[in-house]
C-alpha cells in the first residue's frame, strides 16, 4: 500500500495530478472536487489508495486520509469498486455519506451516477455498522 505521496507538483489535470517523487512523475487519478487547490511547482503531501488489477496499478489521490478511508470502505461494498467509488465520492462528501448510510438516506445514496435505488440500498445496509 502506498499511503501518501510528497512531492512537487509537476502538472494538474481534469482527473489527474502529477507529482513529482523523486525523479519519478506518479500519476494520481482524483475525483472533480478532490485536490483543486495544487498547482503545478508548488510541494504537495497526498493521500493515496493503490488498486491493483490483473492489468494496472492505479494511483487514487484524496484530500485527506479520512476521504481515502472512505473510497476503501465503499469498495468493501458488492459491486462497488475503485471508479464508481470515486463517483460517489465526486458527488457526496464523506460527512454526507456517513449521515447517509446511518440514516438509510436512499435518496442521497442514488444520487451520484450509476447508483440506483438498488445499489443505494445496498451501500446503506452493507456500511450500516462500519
């Protein structure tokens, strides 16, 4: 697991940022809302989440360690992995989230895209006591 990375910002995207490591440019793929406030040369410290598939390694950025907690947690869920994760995350903030799932909050759970009533409901029950 790569827990953070430090580094001097190299470039910002519209879904990525690219920090500068060491010689090393790593590529950290971030939601719309996550990580606007860096620009390029200025030092950064990030949080991170590495997914690893059969055919990539992917590096999430996050704002802080209590929204990359959450993207983990969302992919505990049956269904749910890194990008859709990403998704809600784009769309709820991780406070909104929470009262959503502990108040079986439905609505709120469908609104970011992909997720219908379905699979709201099976975040809220499956994140119920987590």
């Amino acid at each position: 697991m790569i827990a953070f990375v430090r580094g001097t910002v190299a470039s910002v995207g519209s879904d990525q940022v690219v920090i500068d490591v060491g010689g090393v440019g790593l590529a950290l793929l971030r939601g719309p809302r996550t990580l606007t406030d860096l620009r390029p040369g200025t030092h950064a410290q990030v949080a991170t989440a590495l997914v690893v598939r059969e055919d990539s390694l992917t590096l999430f950025g996050f704002a802080d360690e209590d929204e990359r907690q959450a993207f983990e947690q969302l992919q505990t869920v049956t269904g749910i992995g890194p990008r859709t994760a990403q998704a809600i995350l784009a769309v709820l903030t991780v406070d909104q989230l929470r009262t959503a799932v502990a108040g079986d909050d439905l609505a709120t759970l469908s609104k970011p895209p992909g997720i219908g009533r379905k699979g709201a409901a099976r975040i809220a029950l499956e994140l119920k006591d987590r």
